[in-house]
C-alpha cells in the first residue's frame, strides 16, 4: 500500500458524515481511514465477483423462462 496519500472532494449526504464523524470519534480513527476502508472492501468484493464470473463463463447460460418451466414441471414451484 503506498503511503503517498490523494487529496479528493467527496459529498456525503448530511446524516452519512453525521453517522461518519460519530464513527470516527467513537472508534478513534479518521474519517478518511474508514472511506478509505469501505472503499477497499467494496472493491474486493467486486473483484471477488468478477472472479465468480471468469470461473463460470464455460457454463452454458440457461434462459429464465426455460429454468422456471422446468421448476413449474418438477413441482418447485
């Protein structure tokens, strides 16, 4: 992780930098450390997916009203 740091404007609705300025405080850490995690776990978790998506593209994609059928047929639904 580089400790180069970037300045950035941000515009947080009111009652989210309410709720993040009494996290700050109450956890004794910087707003910009909890932005900068929330940012690196939505992140991670978006690589996870696009992870998901590479490992499944070889399956073959099943139309939506041909999996619903088949539920209805089999009594799932």
């Amino acid at each position: 992780m580089s400790t180069k740091q970037r300045r950035a404007t941000l515009y947080l609705d009111p009652d989210l930098h309410r709720a993040l300025r009494l996290k700050a405080a109450e956890t004794e850490r910087t707003m910009s450390d909890l932005v900068n995690e929330a940012i690196r776990l939505a992140l991670a978790e978006d690589a996870e997916d696009l992870a998901a998506f590479d490992e499944r593209a070889s399956e073959p994609n099943l139309p939506f009203e041909e999996v619903v059928k088949e539920l209805h047929q089999r009594g799932r639904l």
